[in-house]
C-alpha cells in the first residue's frame, strides 16, 4: 500500500512539475514545439537555427577520444563535439519558447542548447576566410643603393 502510495504521489508530481514544457520534444507540426529564428533572434533575423533533438551524454567526460571535447550547459546537459572551445563557460543568447537558450562558442561552429530540454541546434563557421588587404597607398621612397 506504502509503495503505490509513493508511485501515485510521484506522478502527480511529475504531472505538476513546471519542469515539462512542450519544447522538450521536436515536431514541426505542433504548435510550439518547433523553435523558430523569430523565437530566438526576434522579428526579421537573418540567421534560421533549426533546433533538432538529441540526448544529452549520461557518461562521464573524463575519457574522449582525440579531438573531443564535451560541452556542458548550465543545467547539466553533455554533448560531445569534435571542436576547440573559445569560450569555456555557456552564455545565455535568448529563449525559445520562453524557455532560455544558451551558447558555447567553437572554433568551427556555435552550439546552441535550450534549457530543460534536449534540442540542441549547429551554427557552423565557414572554413575560409577571405580578408581584403587595404590598398597600397604609400610612394615608394627612392632607395640610396641606386
């Protein structure tokens, strides 16, 4: 009697818990489960992130294979790339579906994650980066070796 007593009061919990939002799964034809750039960004961003579901790593982060590294978020989630971090600590960009979203900066993509869920998105980098040099505008001063 004790322990359905325990089952039942755990799922009213669950079913109460503020922690389950409809964000926690991706379906681009439900309403408000299929994050947008307008969610994100606000009204007439450029950039379109698509957010997809993955599982968050349950293992540890201490044994990676070379070149890995894990990337872990303010509540918890791990997700293992194969990247350089730039910044070691996640900064929160945004919310989607008033739900916040944070950002870890990579050497070859951005790695966006909402919190409470397990929708993740890829921003990645373009590998080559085209810098103009300015003009030359000096005169060449007369050399004394002439």
């Amino acid at each position: 009697m004790k322990k359905q007593f325990i089952i039942l009061l755990s799922w009213i919990c669950i079913l109460l818990s503020s922690s389950l939002a409809p964000a926690q799964y991706y379906d681009p034809r439900a309403a408000g489960t299929a994050p947008s750039e307008a969610d994100l960004f606000g009204a007439g961003a450029e950039d379109e992130i698509k957010f997809y579901e993955r599982q968050s790593n349950f293992g540890d982060c201490d044994w990676l294979a070379p070149g890995a590294i894990c990337l872990t978020f303010s509540d918890r989630y791990r997700w293992i790339v194969k990247d350089y971090l730039l910044n070691f600590s996640p900064t929160v960009i945004g919310s989607s579906n008033c739900l916040p979203v944070e950002l870890i900066r990579c050497y070859y993509a951005d790695y966006y994650h909402i919190l409470g869920t397990s929708l993740v998105a890829i921003d990645k980098r373009d590998p080559v980066m085209e810098i103009e040099a300015p003009p030359f505008n000096c005169t060449p001063k007369p050399s004394s070796f002439c």
